[in-house]
C-alpha cells in the first residue's frame, strides 16, 4: 500500500512539473544521465544495483523508468493541449508508432505463448528504443528560448567537466576505473579512465562543443573562455584516449572529420595541424597502454585496431563476428519478425563465455534488433537515422548561434553512435539509449526553437498592429 502510494505521487510530482516546467524534468534526467555510470561490465565485485536499477524488484521497470513513461505521456497531453508549441519531430513520428506497434504485437504474441510480461517487456529485448523516443520527444518539448539552450549546452559542458574532473583524479591519484575488464579478466597491466561507453560519449560532447566554440567563426570569446574551452577538449579527449574503447576513439574521431569539415578554408589549415598532433599523441599512448597486448611482434597501431576481426585468424569462428554468426544460425526462419523481445541464441560457450549464460543479446545494435524484432524492426530503426540525417541536411544552412551548434553537436553525437551501433550493445542499456535520445533530439530542438520564435514574433506583431 506504501508503495502504491509513493507511486501515485511521484506520478503526480512528475505530472506537475512536465506541464508547468518541462526543462526541470529533462535537465534532471541529464544530470543523472551524464553523472552516473550504468554498466558494471569488468568489477570484481560488482554493486547489486545502481540508480538505474532501483525499484526493478517492487515494479516491471526502474522508477527511474517509470518516471521517463509518465514524463512521456504528459508530454503528449501537454502537446495535444498546446498545438501552437514546439513540434514534435513529424518525421520521426511514424516510425515511433511502428515501433509502438511493433512491440505491442510482441506483447500479445508472447502472453499467447505463456512468456510472462516482465520478460517481454525486459531492457534486453527492444523497449529502450521506446525509452529513446520518451525521452526524445521530452527533450524536444522542454526547450522553448534562447536561454533554455544556452542553459543546455552549459550543462553539457560543465557537467562534463565535473565528470571528466573526477574521473581524471581516479585515474592519475588512485587505480582507475574500478570496472576494468582488460585488467580483471584479461589480465592485462594497464588501467583506464572510463569504461562505460556513456561517460565517454558524454566526454566526446563537451569536447565537440568546445572545439567548436573555439574554431567557428563569428564566435567572441574572452582570453579566460578561450582557455578554459581548451582545457575542456584537453580534458575531455584524454579522458576518451585514456579510457582505450576503439568505438569511443572512432566515434570521437568521425565526431572532429565532421566538425573539420563544417569549417571554412584557412581555419581547416590550423584545425588540421591541431588535430594531427592530437591524433599522433592519442594513438601512440592508445597503442603503448593497451593495443600492444593484441599484436604480434612486428605488427602496427592498424594490425592491433583490427587484430580480432584480421583475416589472419582464420575463419569467422575464430573472429569477433562469431558471435552474430552464432545468432545468425540460431534464427531458425524467424528472419522476418524476429525470435521475439524474448528470444536468446545458441553458440559455442567457450567462445562466448563473456556472456556469462546470458543469451539475450549480441554485440552489435542492429544485430541484436534483427534477433529479437527481425528485419522489419532494424529497418524502421534504421529508416528513422535516415530520416534523421535527412531532417538535419535540409535544415541546418538555415540554422545560426546556439542553434547551430545545438544542431552540429546534436549530429556529431549520433556519428560517435555509429561504432557503438554496429559493434556495441547499446539497445540493451537504458543510459546509452537516453543518450542516443538526446542526440537525437537535438537538431529537432535548434529546428523547433527557431520556428516557434518565429511564429511568435509574427503573432506578437500581428496583434500589437490589430490594438
């Protein structure tokens, strides 16, 4: 009865503060987001929860979980009662609701087969990708000024700078990241500043959004902002280099090509010669710190990036992609539509004893939709990215100030993704779907913004004329 109680009025508190204050909810969310770490992959010891995890035991999902749904469905009341607010992303729309449908197909089928609704609706199946779009459109509804996105990159950034603070006394005072699986399981002498793949995104966006402060033109900054704004990618690129994740190093990699890209002429000259530098300092210490445990003699910094997928290993049993071939064998005619929210794979155990047993998932985003939604469920998530890119190409030369660079790094973040998409486990991890979200969101946010002060000058104007 407590229980229900407290349910009911945190319903009501988050109810609230959605329709009168939407951005406290979404900078909440970010707060715990970019703070908070969520895997435990690589402890000793691991804690038998997090603050991800809380009310799992009492509730289906997280309160933190609970508090996203609800958060989303005020979201739609309060859109529904507001037609004249900010948009919520249209093109994304319809591949939410065939998701939507999607899983609610799973539901019934899998209640007709006896799977119990807990299982079906678990996070290592497909509802993070619901959670994405709740939180998604949240974000897309918060923000309604200037001054709630400028408040939104700084809280990106400082935020960031806390973190990256706290993580950089860890690594150079005490013994790193306690969830270190290269040292723990591998054996392997080194140590590591991050290893969940969330806190180095959250490092790779502070790092974006100052270089890109720092080498945009028409952007004015003081002598002590500038400064600080290169300590920040100083810090914040450490922190991914020094965390030796080849997806982080990619993601941040296609994260700085696109913003050399975005400059103009004679700035790409200097960013270039910035970033080689960078670049030579990254991959050496990358290379003398981890990859030199998975080369042989003889072998480069390339041989050691690739060194479980190199066709010197032989057959694909021997390689990285055992494990998707392994899912692959295991789908039994289920292509189409998958083996369900529920369904597991088969493979070699010894071979795959980093799955501890648990045959739920597979390394690789889209992979682990083909096995549990099939090919419909991957190609909607995959018509909805290029809807995204679409949405960004066309509107983006219409974009300027904070709207640009929410815009830029709201992109740049979805390019750091790709790596994680393709060979990560990112659907089955609530914090980096959110994430995902958030990028996501961000160019519908510059997008909307800049609309919606539009249509307000024109009706502001237009009624000052009529008195």
């Amino acid at each position: 009865m407590i229980n229900m109680i407290a349910a009911f009025v945190l319903i009501s508190i988050v109810f609230g503060f959605v329709f009168k204050a939407p951005k406290y909810v979404v900078f909440g969310f970010l707060a715990v987001l970019f703070i908070f770490a969520d895997s435990t992959w690589g402890q000793l010891n691991a804690d038998s929860g997090n603050i991800y995890s809380r009310g799992v035991g009492m509730f289906y999902f997280s309160l933190l979980n609970i508090v996203l749904i609800f958060a989303g469905v005020a979201v739609l009341i309060r859109r529904l009662a507001s037609p004249q607010g900010p948009q919520l992303a249209p093109p994304m729309t319809k591949y939410f609701l065939a998701f939507a449908f999607i899983m609610l197909g799973h539901i019934v089928i899998g209640l007709m087969s006896g799977i119990d609704l807990n299982v079906i609706l678990s996070l290592n199946g497909m509802f993070n990708v619901i959670n994405m779009f709740a939180f998604m459109y949240l974000a897309i509804l918060a923000f309604e000024n200037d001054r709630d996105t400028a408040t939104l990159l700084f809280m990106i950034i400082i935020i960031a700078v806390g973190r990256g603070l706290y993580g950089a006394v860890r690594y150079f005072v005490f013994d790193g990241d306690t969830a270190n699986p290269y040292r723990n399981f591998e054996g392997l002498d080194i140590k590591i500043f991050f290893f969940d793949i969330s806190d180095n995104f959250v490092a790779a966006l502070a790092a974006f959004c100052a270089a890109w402060l720092l080498t945009t033109p028409g952007v004015k900054l003081n002598i002590v902002t500038r400064i600080f704004l290169i300590g920040v990618v100083v810090l914040e690129v450490a922190a991914v280099a020094l965390s030796f994740r080849r997806s982080s190093l990619i993601g941040l990699g296609l994260m700085f090509l696109f913003l050399f890209m975005r400059l103009p002429g004679r700035r790409k000259v200097f960013f270039a010669c910035a970033a080689a530098l960078a670049l030579s300092l990254v991959a050496t210490t990358f290379f003398e710190q981890r990859l030199q445990f998975n080369t042989t003699q003889g072998g480069g910094i390339l041989s050691s990036l690739i060194y479980d997928i190199s066709p010197s290993r032989g057959s694909i049993k021997d390689s990285r992609f055992y494990e998707l071939y392994a899912a692959a064998q295991s789908m039994d005619g289920n292509w189409l539509f998958g083996r369900g929210t529920w369904g597991t794979f088969t493979g070699d155990r010894e071979r795959l004893a980093f799955h501890e047993g648990n045959w739920g998932f597979v390394h690789s985003g889209f992979g682990h939709l083909i096995l549990k939604g099939g090919i419909v469920a991957v190609l909607i998530f995959i018509g909805m990215l290029a809807s995204y890119i679409s949405f960004y190409v066309r509107y983006r030369k219409h974009l300027y100030g904070n709207a640009a660079l929410l815009a830029d790094a709201g992109f740049a973040g979805f390019l750091f993704w790709i790596p994680t998409l393709l060979i990560g486990t990112p659907i089955i991890e609530f914090r980096t779907m959110l994430l995902l979200g958030l990028t996501l969101a961000m160019p519908f946010i510059a997008v909307g913004l800049q609309n919606y002060q539009v249509r307000t000058y024109i009706m502001r104007t237009q009624q000052y004329a009529a008195a």
